[in-house]
C-alpha cells in the first residue's frame, strides 16, 4: 500500500472543496473508495481549501503513480490526456507525490498524448500533518492570484460555455493560443499550441469598428462574411444592437463606460480574426479560421430571454 510522505512540503495547487449534492467529502489515507475508519482521515467540508499537486494515475500497462495535475488534460470521467504543460515530449510518472527527482522515485514517463485513468489527487489539510487523496471531482482550482487578467478572464459563464469548436488547421498539427488577439508570434504573446481535433469553448469574438473602436461582441450575434469580416445579425429574432464589451466575459455591469465599450447596431460591419476561448487549462485567443464550430446547447441567457430570441439561441450553428 501507498505510504504518503509525512514531511510537509509546499504545494502549487491551492483546491477549493465543493461536492454537487452533499455538504462534505472524505479524505482518505488510500486512493480507493474504501469509507470506512481505518481509511478516513477526516470530513472536509465545502469551501474548504487544500492543497496538492499530484494525481494518482494508472496507465494501460497497469503502472501506477504520480503525475502533476497541471500535465494533464481531463477528456470525460476519470480519463485523462497527457498534455505537458512544459511543452515536454514525455512526463515523469513519480512514485510518490512529491518534487524529489531521480531513479528512486521514478515508475516511468508517460508520452504525450498517452491516454491514463485517475480519480485521486494528493492533498493537504491544514489541520492534518499528514497528505490524503480526495476525489477530483470534488476539487475546484482556486485561483492564486484574483488581479491576473487571466484568471479573471478563465470564470466562463453559462453563455460563454453555450459555443463549442473543434481545432482544425488543415496545414499544420494545430493552432496557436495566443495571449492578445494579435498576430505576434513571440514567445511573449504565444502562450502554446493547440492539437487539432482539440475541443475548446468560447463564445466572444474581438472585433473593431471602421472607426477603430475595438471590444468583444458574442458570436452568436454576429454573422460571419469573410475570415475576417463579420456583420451584426439582422436576421429575424436578433437584436436592434449589440454591446461591444471591453473582456471577453459576460457581467453584471453593463452600463456603456464600465464593462461596455459601446452599442454597435445591428447590420454594421465589423473587422476582428480572434475568438477567445478556454482549452480547460488554459485561456486565451485562437484565429476563426482554424475553429470549427460545434452545436451549441442553450445558455441560462438564451432560456430565460423571451420569444424569437430564445429559439434562435437554442439552434445548432452551422458553420466551418
């Protein structure tokens, strides 16, 4: 059986514990569903924080051990893609959750791409001396630091979750995710490369106006003409005009000034390439041209907004 490290180490991930349906959760001394005493550790409530780094994982050829959740990309259930976050062609599987490196403490390294099984991080309470696994369906990350644009950028809300595209270049193994919705190809500005066939969400595109007023208008207020050309919606059912907002966020404050760069009516042209959208790690812009859009299910918006509009939300978008 597993024995976690008694001495306290410092953690990067800091998780916040929020469970659907029930108050609390267990930690556990043994990465299995074993609830009973001899393997609960203690109750952790909702909104509770711990932290950890490391998820239990298993391989095809039955391996076990230690990856960093941030090497990992969750594809459905407890399956998990290796992404190196490092941009590294392999990952160290460690034996034990911690940063020690070295032949002792290593069962292998994982390709990227390679296809693990995991349920359980690593973590620690404040209040025990000792590391424990909760589920990681439970966890939440908690951002570090509340002033980074990108973490205030990464809160999708239900309307930005509504769009879903699929990364496609036909030319190369993908698209680049950049930081500004512009074309530097630095190391500052590109934040990663994106595989195709990889599923991302986001629902604002940045756009300029003819006169150079620039902002984020929803996609699905907009009707695509070029690559680089759209047109505020005038179909049947959309709106007389459309904020032009200075994130690419929905928000409570909408008056023109603060999260509102203006209104732009409905049938003007307008200029714009990026779409902003999250990977599920990270955030930030992909060009229009190499997303393919997905169905889209209704946002908590579309449903409570009445007649024509709702139905108009509500259908598939049929793009390339």
């Amino acid at each position: 059986r597993l024995r976690p490290p008694t001495a306290p180490r410092a953690m990067v991930k800091t998780w916040v514990v929020k469970t659907k349906g029930r108050k609390a959760t267990l930690l556990r001394r043994e990465p299995d569903q074993d609830h009973t005493a001899a393997n609960a550790m203690r109750i952790v409530k909702n909104g509770e924080t711990v932290a950890g780094d490391f998820m239990y994982v298993r391989r095809a050829s039955r391996e076990v051990g230690f990856i960093k959740v941030r090497h990992l990309e969750q594809q459905c259930g407890n399956s998990f893609l290796v992404r190196n976050d490092d941009n590294s062609t392999t990952t160290l599987i460690r034996k034990q959750p911690t940063e020690v490196l070295g032949e002792a403490n290593t069962v292998g390294y994982a390709a990227e791409g390679e296809m693990l099984t995991g349920e359980w991080v690593f973590v620690r309470h404040k209040d025990e001396r000792r590391g424990g696994y909760i589920k990681f369906a439970h966890l939440r990350a908690k951002a570090d630091d509340e002033d980074d644009p990108a973490v205030r950028l990464a809160a999708f809300d239900g309307a930005s979750m509504a769009q879903r595209w699929a990364v496609l270049d036909a030319v190369h193994d993908g698209a680049w995710l950049r930081r500004a919705p512009n074309s530097d190809r630095s190391e500052r500005n590109l934040l990663g490369l994106v595989p195709n066939g990889t599923v991302v969400a986001g629902e604002f595109v940045h756009v300029r106006r003819a006169g150079g007023e620039a902002g984020f208008a929803r996609f699905r207020d907009l009707e695509q003409l070029s690559p680089k050309a759209w047109r505020v919606r005038t179909s049947k059912g959309a709106l007389a005009k459309i904020e032009l907002r200075r994130e690419p966020r929905e928000s409570e404050a909408r008056a023109v000034g603060e999260s509102v760069v203006m209104t732009v009516p409905a049938g003007e042209q307008l200029t714009g390439e990026y779409v902003f959208v999250t990977t599920g790690r990270k955030v930030g812009f992909v060009k229009r041209n190499y997303l393919t859009g997905l169905s889209t299910k209704p946002s908590a918006e579309a449903s409570t907004t009445s007649g024509s509009r709702s139905s108009t939300a509500e259908r598939p978008l049929v793009v390339s």
